[in-house]
C-alpha cells in the first residue's frame, strides 16, 4: 500500500507541474491574441485600398498584363503552406497541411505539376520527414511576422510567376492559410494569388455611388507594374498576420484544454491516493487490533 500510494503522490506532483507550464503558456497566448488582432485589423485598410488600386487598373484599362491576364493553359502550379514554428497548438498545422493535401490532388487531376513554398517549421519537418521536395523554406517568426519576410517572398513568387515554363516557372500561385474568425474559430483557406482575379467592376453601382475617375501616368502597363508586386506582399502579410493570430488562439486553445485534463488528473489521481492511504490506515488497525487480541489470549 505505501509503494502504491508514492505512486499516486508522484503523479499528482508531475500532473502540478504540467498544469503550470500549461496554464502560463494559455496566459502567454492570451496576451498576444488581442495584439494580434490589431496587427491584422490595421493591415486591413491598407490591404483594401491596394486591392482597389490594383482592380480599377485592371478593370478600367484594356491591358493585358501577365498577372491578371489568364494563361492559355496551366501546367505548372505553386502552393505556398503557412504554419507554426513551434507545436502545442492542437491542429493548426494539421489542418493546413490536410488543406493543401486535397488542393494538391485537385491540383494534379487537372494534370498540373505543383512545387512547394514552406512557411514555419512544422511545414518544414512535415516536407523533411516525407522527402518531400520544396522550392524554398522560410522559418522563424511565424508567432510575429515581419513584412521584410512578406516582402522576401512576394518578389520570389512574382520571379517565379514571370520565369519562363521551360527555365522553371510556374502559371498559377495558391496559398494556403488559417484564417482568424474568432478566439474559438480559426478557418483554413486557400486562394488563388495569382493570376490576379478582378472582381470589382463587375457589379453595377448604386445609383447613389460616384465613380471614381482614373488617370494612368505614364502608362496602365506600368501602373501596374508597379502596384502588383506591392498587392501581392500585402496580401501574403496578411495571410502571414492572419496566420499569427490563429495560431496564438489554437494555442490558447489547447493549453486550456491541457490544464482541464490535468485538473482532472489530479482529482482522480487525490481520490485514489486517498482510498490507498485509508485502505492502509485500515489494515494498520487491524494489524494493530490482532495483535492486541493475540496478546490477550496469551495470558
């Protein structure tokens, strides 16, 4: 009986011990959501009225540029992956590589060739431990993402999209990322970077709505030029913020997930140490009754 009671003493010690390293890492990601979530809501604006530029260039100039016009036929495609470096963040990573997993057969029963672009760790050792080919792999900061590395891989996407097939480009670009929805809900979510698809103009405007009126100085051609690779870093940016404030929320996530289950280890772990310690206590007084009683009938 004492052995096993020292059993359930050490286990409810060690399940102590998980339960603080788990709940100081759930106040650590608490505290970094909301300035996640800021970083994201002031990237927003920014990122619309660069969406906006790009669209009405495009939408309002007859110029057939190569990154919105169409290919004739897609051969070759690229998938970006966005995730964590670090682990203990539930299914975060999982998801986006599942994600990009059926993006990929799609992908390859339209008879594409597709080549990886890895962001994060987890991505990284998932390619690694698969041997699994990728162009290039950027690590480090997927927690607090820095535009210098949105910048990094936006011009190696546009080389890459503008690099003739036969010397190693590619005709399509995709990325794949969680999208932050809330605390509990992140969502992941694939889109087409380029070619860019214009969908503004196609509506009417309220009769109410004024127009604005352009004018490209000193070419749309060059306009564009210049505003594309500019559209594609802010939307990989903000893939990359988005992706930031999801994983701090998945992790928050699972650490308060972690720190319940360890609650209720030690709950059960207390209940038994407690039946172990009375059952002891009760066969000590028995030993103790007996021996009394064998005293007692000695004499």
């Amino acid at each position: 009986m004492g052995a096993q009671l020292r059993v359930y003493r050490q286990k409810i010690k060690s399940a102590q011990t998980t339960k603080k390293i788990t709940r100081a890492m759930e106040l650590i990601s608490a505290s970094r959501i909301q300035k996640a979530q800021q970083r994201v809501a002031a990237s927003g604006p920014y990122s619309r009225a660069v969406t906006r530029a790009v669209s009405a260039v495009a939408t309002y100039s007859n110029v057939d540029h190569i990154l919105t016009t169409e290919p004739e036929k897609v051969t070759r495609a690229a998938v970006v992956l966005f995730t964590s470096d670090r682990g203990l963040a539930g299914a975060f990573s999982t998801n986006i590589v599942r994600e990009s997993g059926e993006l990929v057969a799609r992908l390859t029963a339209e008879g594409k060739q597709v080549v990886y672009y890895v962001v994060g760790r987890k991505a990284a050792a998932y390619f690694a431990f698969r041997r699994r080919a990728a162009e290039k792999i950027w690590t480090g900061g997927t927690d607090r993402p820095e535009f210098a590395t949105a910048q990094e891989i936006g011009r190696t996407l546009v080389e890459k999209f503008v690099q003739p097939e036969e010397e190693g480009g590619v005709n399509e670009i995709h990325i794949v990322y969680n999208r932050f929805v809330s605390v509990v809900t992140q969502v992941p979510e694939v889109v087409r970077l380029l070619p860019l698809e214009v969908v503004e103009g196609d509506e009417k405007p309220a009769p109410d709505e004024a127009l604005p009126l352009y004018e490209f100085e000193p070419e749309a051609a060059d306009v564009l030029d210049a505003l594309l690779p500019v559209y594609i870093e802010s939307r990989i940016f903000n893939a990359m913020l988005q992706s930031a404030a999801s994983e701090h929320a998945a992790r928050q996530r699972a650490m308060k997930s972690a720190s319940d289950n360890a609650d209720k280890l030690i709950t059960d772990y207390t209940r038994l140490a407690n039946n172990a310690r009375q059952s002891e206590i009760t066969q000590q007084i028995s030993e103790i009754v007996g021996g009394a009683d064998a005293l007692s009938s000695a004499k």
